[in-house]
C-alpha cells in the first residue's frame, strides 16, 4: 500500500511539475512577434521641404529627423509608446538592399529571441542586433524584397533623447 502511495506521490509530482512548466514556459509559438508600427520611412527629393509642409498644413511638431507621434500603449495604457515618421533624400542608401521608396519599422519585443525564430523560419536577415539606450534594432527583407526595421523599443529613453534635442511629440 505504501509502494503505491508513494509511486503515485510521485507521478502526480510530475504531472504537476510538467504542468507548471508547461504553463510558465513561453513557447516560441507564443513569441509575441510584431506589437505596433514604430515608423515609418520614405525617399523624397527634399526632405527639409517635405518636413515644413506637414508641419505647416497638417502640423505635425517636426524635428530634423522627421516627426514623432505620442500614444499610449494598448497592453499598459499607463506607458507611453512612440513612432517616428521620417523622410529620407531620394538618394539614401539605408533602404538597400531593397529598391522600394519606403521602409517600415515595426515595434517588437525580445528582440534576439525573434531573430533566432526568423532565422529558423528561413527569414532573410539584413545586418546584426544594434543596440542602443533607445532600443534595439536589426534589418530583415520581406518575400517581396521590401526592407523591414524591427525595433525593441525602451520607450523611456527614446523620450528623454527627444527631450534633450528639444524636440516635441505629435498627439
């Protein structure tokens, strides 16, 4: 009787031990992939020009890197979130190796953990994790050869960076 006390303490110990594991482990199925827009990127012929006019009839609050809009974050509406517009000369490279007009920079989270999956997925990846107080950021290509930006946002050093050039947000 005791033999069979103790075998079952132990089977239920590791049902429970499995379950709890199984439970607490994010599996890379449940890796959160793409949470917002970050930015948005385009070529234009001048973009000092470009950014004077959306200040002047659609007033965004513009800086000399393009503007950035302010919200509030949909999982914590108590935390802040941002987004950059910015337009780039016509001639800029940083698009490459894409040749489209345009680039989109999407917030995720636990960047390297998202990059590892990409890889295993067969994702074409551009350049290597940069890593800044702002935020972390690497380069990857779309099946159709559009360059993507992911960006691990810190969302709190990213405002004081635009507090410190004097910049201000668009709301």
């Amino acid at each position: 009787m005791k033999k069979i006390f103790f075998a079952s303490c132990i089977l239920a110990s590791f049902i429970l031990g499995f379950a709890f594991k199984s439970a607490t482990e994010k599996k890379s199925d449940d890796l959160k992939r793409v949470t917002g827009i970050g930015g948005i990127f385009f070529k234009c012929k001048d973009p000092k020009k470009m950014r004077e006019w959306y200040k002047d009839h659609l007033g965004l609050n513009t800086n000399e890197y393009g503007a950035v809009f302010e919200w509030y974050q949909g999982a914590d509406n108590s935390k802040k979130g941002f987004s950059q517009w910015s337009p780039f000369n016509e001639k800029t490279k940083y698009f490459q190796p894409s040749e489209k007009d345009f680039m989109i920079n999407y917030r995720v989270e636990n960047l390297e953990k998202l990059v590892e999956e990409l890889k295993k997925e067969g994702v074409t990846i551009v350049d290597k994790v940069d890593t800044y107080e702002y935020g972390k950021f690497v380069h990857i290509m779309d099946v159709e050869g559009n360059k993507i930006e992911l960006w691990e946002p810190n969302d709190i050093e990213y405002e004081k960076l635009g507090k410190s050039m004097g910049s201000k947000t668009t709301k």
